[in-house]
C-alpha cells in the first residue's frame, strides 16, 4: 500500500491523517487486538513532536513491527483533488504508481543545457555531416615523359595528392574526382584500367596503382622489369640507347647513393666511427695493434657474409700502416693528402676561362682544411668568378667589362 492509498483510506474511516501512523509486517492472522497490546507498549507516542519509535511489538511474543508516519498535505484542495484522483484511478483499475511511471520528472542537479548540448553532439555524429569547403585544384599530371609546360613530376603531384587525402575531411567521391581532373594521359588510362577491375577502388587506391605506374623503384625486380622494358629504337644508336637507359635507372633510383650509405652504416652497426669508417663502398678498418686490427677485420667479414655483400680481392689491401682513402692518406700520424692529388695541381693547366677556373678551385677546395687562410689566398680567383677584369677593356657602367663563363681571359 503506497502513502496515496494510504491517505485515501484514511479519508473513507474519517481518521485524521496528521495523527495517523501505519504498522507495517504484521502478519494476516494477528487479530486486532492483539496489534493494540503492541502499541500500548510504547510510553510516548507523539506524532506532532515525532517522537515515534522506529518498530512496535512485545518482546518474545510479538514483532517487531515497523512503524511509518503518514505525512499529510497542508492544502486541503490538493487532498480533495488527489482523493478524487485515486477514486478515478480506482475505477480504472490503475494506481498512481504506474502515473509516475509515465512521467518521470528530471533527475535533481541536471543541467537543461549541458543535457541539450549533449544532445547536439549525438546529432552532429549520427547525422549527416555539414558540407565541408572545397579544396584547392590539383596541378596537372599525364605521366609523359619529358614532363610537358605547366605539369607536375610525379613525385611533386603525388606528395600533393597525399596531403588532399589526409587533411580534406571531404567524401571520398570527391577525392577520387579531384584525382581523375588532375591528371590524363597515360595517367588516366592508369585509373580507367582500374576502375575497370575494381569499381569500388577508393582514392588511396588511385594513388597507389598511379604509385606503381610512376612512382620511383622500390624493389629489384621492379627495376628488372623498367630494364627489360627498355629496348634500342630502330636507327637509335649504341651510345644514345646506353645513355637513355642511364637516365632511366636514375629516374627510376634518384637516392641510390644516400639509400647505399645508410644500408652500409646499419651492417656494421656499432663499429661505424669507432673500429671501422664507411663511405658507400669504402670501408677502411683501423687497430692500436695487429691481433686488434684481425679480430676487427673478422667481425666486418662476418657481416658482409651475413648481409650477402661480396668483397673484390683486386681492390683490397690488408695490413698495411698507411691506405689511401677518399682520396687521403690515412695512417697512425693522422690524415694527410694525398701526394698525387698535390701533383694534379701543381700541374692543373692554367684556366683560361670561367668555367676552367670553376673546376680548378673545386678540385682545390676539396683540400682547404690543409690550407692556412685557404679563402683569402683564393679571394682574387674568386672575384675573377663574378666575370670582372681589369679596367684596361672599358665598357660597362663601372667601367669594367663582364666575362662570359666560356670567354676566354687572362
């Protein structure tokens, strides 16, 4: 029984709800008197003051049973109304329970706008998203080669087409419709052929088969292929055909070199600098004495073994106090140049002209930590690169006259 039928039974007895209390637990067959004999047993029964006990009962014979207060409400219309409301119910054969089940009032302490931004949020991820701006075009790529006025390299249109994928929060349709406007030729036979295979191939996909078509060679057997691909045109000759596969394999391997270097330095691990030096295919190994220098020339011959690197006897040369190495002499006394490259100088034919003198003091400065004030000794050299002669040709509005890099001077 809820404090609503409650109230409303005490209405149809004509029992004053502020001075009524219920006795709850009591068992079916405990007749009303004896439910009487339990409440004499309380000394004060205040209901005004509340003084009420918490349970009623006689010790070992009765109970205990619990007591509850029944709270009446100070508007007598509200009563009369809710009296009224219970009796509907009644009739209806409902309760004023399933009522408050229908409605359920707000939980205390929640915020209406933290709930409504809540709600927001639910919205904007389940639905659809708003439309995002476009982005920039895409400069233009065919994939012909030599590359054709206002087209991209491959590797430049692709590292552009990269950054749209990541950072445009577009569809995907779009991105693959940026693509297919950005490129034709044997590039867009590239995306037809797929689309063709795979109509659901997304824009990664775009790239990646434009990646393979065009990008740069990551493997041997993609350069085998590029390789075996390449045949002499008809009338071509020899020497044209070598160098047009030169520039093939360069095209297709432009950090071969770098990539060479970093594999050599990861074989040897952590010898590199403090047993051993490495310049690509250069490997100079040093010891304080014979046993040190053997034990560390075993441990790079095991590595070049496990790497599947092959060494030439021909160019090799074993315990020796000096070597020649990129063009120095190294030995215990420390780094020196190389007496033959000091040779090459002193007999380097006089430049005649601004690219002579060009090459002369590359080859020079290749040794200018061995050379005390090596920039000011080469300073007229270098004036004399800017294309200025002595005064005596006139001309000009210095009045000095401007070499061509081929003129000859002097």
């Amino acid at each position: 029984m809820d404090e609503d039928q409650i109230q409303f039974w005490c209405r149809e007895k004509g029992i004053d709800v502020a001075h009524a209390v219920v006795v709850t637990g009591v068992p079916i067959d405990i007749c009303d008197v004896r439910v009487h004999q339990a409440l004499t047993t309380v000394k004060a029964l205040d209901i005004s003051n509340g003084t009420l006990p918490d349970a009623v009962g006689v010790p070992d014979e009765l109970g205990p049973w619990p007591i509850i207060r029944v709270v009446s409400q100070s508007d007598g219309g509200d009563m009369d109304f809710q009296c009224k409301l219970i009796a509907f119910l009644q009739q209806e054969g409902k309760s004023l329970a399933e009522v408050h089940s229908l409605v359920t009032p707000p939980a205390p302490g929640v915020s209406f706008e933290l709930v409504g931004t809540i709600n927001s949020l639910v919205d904007k991820c389940l639905g659809i998203p708003a439309e995002v701006p476009n982005y920039r075009k895409l400069r233009l790529f065919s994939g012909t080669q030599p590359v054709p006025l206002g087209e991209e390299e491959f590797e430049s249109w692709a590292e552009q087409a990269a950054l749209m994928l990541e950072e445009w929060q577009g569809s995907d349709h779009s991105k693959r419709q940026k693509i297919v406007e950005s490129i034709k030729g044997p590039g867009a036979d590239v995306v037809r052929f797929l689309r063709a295979q795979n109509p659901l191939s997304t824009a990664r996909d775009y790239l990646s088969a434009l990646e393979t078509a065009f990008g740069t060679t990551e493997s041997a057997a993609d350069l085998l292929v590029k390789f075996c691909t390449t045949y002499q045109l008809d009338g071509e000759k020899l020497s044209t055909y070598l160098f047009r596969l030169d520039k093939v394999f360069h095209a297709r391997m432009p950090g071969a070199p770098a990539t060479f270097q970093r594999v050599m330095e990861e074989m040897v691990g952590d010898m590199n600098l403090l047993e051993v030096l490495v310049y690509l295919d250069d490997i100079i190994i040093f010891g304080k004495s014979l046993k040190e220098h053997e034990d560390r020339l075993v441990k790079v011959l095991d590595r070049l073994k496990e790497e599947g690197f092959k060494v030439s006897l021909d160019k090799c040369q074993f315990c020796r106090t000096s070597v020649s190495y990129v063009g120095h002499i190294v030995s215990r006394d420390g780094v020196a140049t190389d007496p033959t490259k000091v040779e090459a100088v002193k007999g380097w034919p006089k430049p005649g002209n601004v690219s002579a003198l060009r090459s002369f003091l590359g080859f020079c400065g290749y040794y200018r930590w061995f050379v005390k004030n090596f920039s000011k000794v080469c300073y007229p050299l270098n004036h004399l690169l800017q294309g200025c002669s002595t005064k005596r040709w006139g001309g000009g509005h210095d009045g000095q006259r401007r070499y061509a890099s081929t003129e000859p001077f002097g």
